[in-house]
C-alpha cells in the first residue's frame, strides 16, 4: 500500500512553524508496512487543495491530509472535502455532545456558533474521534482510494493516529513487514565510510536496501527490507549487519538511539569516574548534550561556560601571561582550562574547548574563524588538539562539540590500557 501525506496551512509554507506532522504520520504508516510516496505542504485554497487530491489519487492508494480543520473561515478543509466527494455537511451529534463537554470542562463558557460548527461533518464521512481536541478527524473512501483528515494540532493529531487510524488500517488491510535497522558510526566521513564499505554494498542482495544518513560527526546506516515473512525479512537485514559490523569495529557506535552521549555515561558509570566541562565558544553545548539525558549526576559534576577572556582567569586560573603570550584560542589556554575545572571540580576527566565559532574574530583576533583547540584531561595526562571546522557557526559549535565527546571516548579507553 501506498501513502501520501499533504499537510494544509500557510503557516507551513511561510516558515511559521515546522511541519512535524508528515515525519510523525510517515514514521507510524511505515511501522505497519504503508510505504509514503510523497509529502507535499500546500495552501489553504481549495483549487490547490483539489488540485493536491487528483495528483494524490493518481498515485496513492491511501492520502492523509492534515490542518485546515479548525473553526474559522480560513479553515476550509471540510468544504472542500464536500466538494470533491460531491458531499454536503450535516451536524454529528455525537461531535457536538463531545465539544460541548470539552467547553464544560475546560473552557467553562458556552458554545460560539463557530464551536457548533466544528460539528459539521461530510455525510459520507465516518467520524474519527478527537479526545483531545473539537475538530474530529474523517475517514472517507471514494474509487477503491482512503482519504482521512485529521487536525492541525500535532497532539491531537498524533492520538487520533494512534487510537483509530493505525488500527482501522491494519484490520482492513493485510500489509507487508518492512524492517529498518540502523547502525551509527562515528568519526569518519560519509565518502570515507562508503570507500570501506563499498565491497559490502556491492554484493547486497537486491531486497535490502543501504541509505546513508550523515550528519555532523556522525553517520548512520540504515538497512531495510520489505516481505510478507517477518523472520525471513529481519534474517535478510540482520545476516547483512553481521557481515559488515567487523569493518567497522574502531568507528561502531551502536544502532538506532546509541549517541556519545549515552555510551560516555555508560563508561564512565561502569569505572565509578567523573567528568567536568569548561566551554568557551560552545557556550554549553556539550554540557546541555550530555544533561539531556536522565540521571548523569552519577558522574557529570558539572561546567563552566567561561565566555569571555577574562572569566578563563578568574573561574580557571588560566595565567594572564599564557594569553597574552599564546592568544586565547591556543593550545596552552586549553590545557590550562582542562586542567583548572579538573581541579576545581575534582574530576577524573576533564573536557575544554576554546575557539573562534565566527562570524567575527572577537578576543580571538590571531585565530581564524572555525579554529578550535580541545583539550581532554585524564587520570594520567592532558591531550590537546586543534581543529578547523569551517566558517558556519552553527556547523563549527556543533562539530566541535561531537569531535569532544569522541575525544573523550577514546581517553576513557586509552586511560584504561594505561593503568
């Protein structure tokens, strides 16, 4: 079975919020074996809406349409359903006891005329319930073709997926198994990583497919295949992943959800050791990297976001004469950085990164934009090293934080052949 997914509001379309529904909607149609062949944002017009129906019924059997639900007159979903299905609104009792009952409970004011009309629905429709919200989802069916609407509101959007639409199309349709597994590596460049592993690729089998995912530090490989055996499918991708993963044993970082992060909590917590952070130009971003994660007090001590020059001194210890002499994005104020929160904290291991993150050189004038030093502290002794990721801010804070924490991983393992 094929999908696809139209997503209805100007809002989308002049970048006022994110369209987070079609990846939600996708994430869940592939889990049951519904392959999504096109996402497409639109207008709220109903010529393009109409428009968006006859393409999508050319080529999908199943269309999910979200937005345009709501109360007002811009929200024109429902009419234009009505005309495309040659259809007229009637009002759905049971619509209007549940908004009515939300008004009681929430909002504590009487119906609006507009509210009463959110409980006008196509005839044909069979009426999704929306528990959470007053605009129901619809579920209709015209020339062996689905049409459901659903609403705008992510959270309301999401439990009607969950509680009604995922349901009525597994019972109604005998799907295929599609399996998707991840392997994530770190460290190696996705041209890097596709010259190891082009032997592999080369002799896949032809049901199982390879995509590479890359991002900043990080690349991650995800296989898939499609059948009507589950077994059969996930013994195609697993016997693939068994053949490919002793290539990749110094860059393997686990499979789908593994990140740095986690594995540093897993090491350090299995050693009974501690971490501290001094940030200079990733003002906190590893700290925040690190804290997103439950229950990293067990080792995280702590960090400091020593910004300007002068806090290096002061929070630090990192000599004014080392500065002057090296500039602040140097090698030596990055030991002296690691080296001063790993005693301040009193911490096994020690991270500090200062750099130029651009787009202005700052106190860093000697250094170009994109040069950072990062320096690692263990039991045993300090490394530093210098990088230049580039000149996008965003693209040099975000690599500098990966390239720490993989420095990390690796002084933790290093560390342990030392003692």
């Amino acid at each position: 079975m094929n999908a696809e997914i139209i997503t209805i509001g100007d809002e989308i379309l002049i970048g006022q919020i994110v369209d987070t529904n079609s990846a939600f909607i996708a994430t869940e149609l592939n889990k049951i074996g519904v392959s999504v062949v096109q996402i497409s944002s639109i207008q709220d017009d109903k010529q393009h809406i109409i428009n968006a129906f006859q393409e999508a019924e050319s080529r999908a059997d199943l269309i999910i349409v979200t937005g345009g639900l709501g109360p007002t007159k811009d929200d024109i979903t429902k009419h234009t359903f009505c005309e495309y299905f040659k259809d007229t609104l009637i009002e759905n009792k049971a619509v209007l006891r549940h908004i009515e009952q939300l008004f009681q409970k929430i909002v504590n004011k009487p119906l609006n005329d507009l509210n009463k009309k959110q409980a006008l629905v196509p005839s044909k429709a069979v009426v999704l319930h929306n528990e959470n919200g007053t605009a129901p989802g619809m579920w209709m069916e015209q020339n062996n073709k689905i049409f459901i609407a659903l609403p705008g509101v992510p959270y309301e959007m999401k439990a009607i997926m969950n509680a009604v639409v995922i349901p009525k199309i597994t019972t109604k349709f005998k799907l295929p198994y599609i399996v998707h597994k991840t392997i994530v590596t770190q460290g190696e460049p996705e041209s890097e990583l596709a010259a190891r592993i082009a032997f592999w690729e080369e002799a896949l089998p032809e049901q199982v497919r390879l995509a590479y995912l890359p991002n900043l530090g990080m690349v991650k490989l995800r296989l898939s295949a499609v059948g009507v055996n589950k077994i059969e499918v996930e013994k195609q991708v697993d016997d693939q992943i068994e053949k490919i993963l002793p290539h990749l044993s110094e860059i393997f970082l686990g499979f789908e959800g593994a990140s740095l992060e986690t594995e540093i909590a897993g090491l350090l917590n299995s050693r009974n050791q501690t971490l501290a952070l001094a940030e200079s130009c990733t003002g906190g971003l590893i700290a925040s990297s690190i804290t997103k994660n439950a229950g990293v007090s067990s080792f995280f001590k702590g960090g400091v976001v020593t910004y300007q020059t002068q806090t290096k001194v002061m929070l630090l210890g990192v000599l004014e004469e080392t500065i002057r002499k090296y500039s602040v994005v140097s090698s030596e104020v990055a030991r002296e950085m690691v080296l001063g929160v790993q005693k301040v904290l009193q911490t096994d291991y020690a991270i500090a990164v200062t750099g130029n993150a651009g787009p202005s050189k700052g106190d860093a004038a000697a250094a170009e934009v994109g040069t950072v030093y990062i320096a690692i502290a263990t039991p045993q002794e300090t490394v530093v090293e210098m990088f230049n990721f580039g000149k996008n801010r965003y693209k040099v804070q975000n690599k500098a934080k990966n390239k720490a924490l993989e420095m990390l991983k690796k002084a933790i393992f290093a560390a342990d052949n030392k003692y």
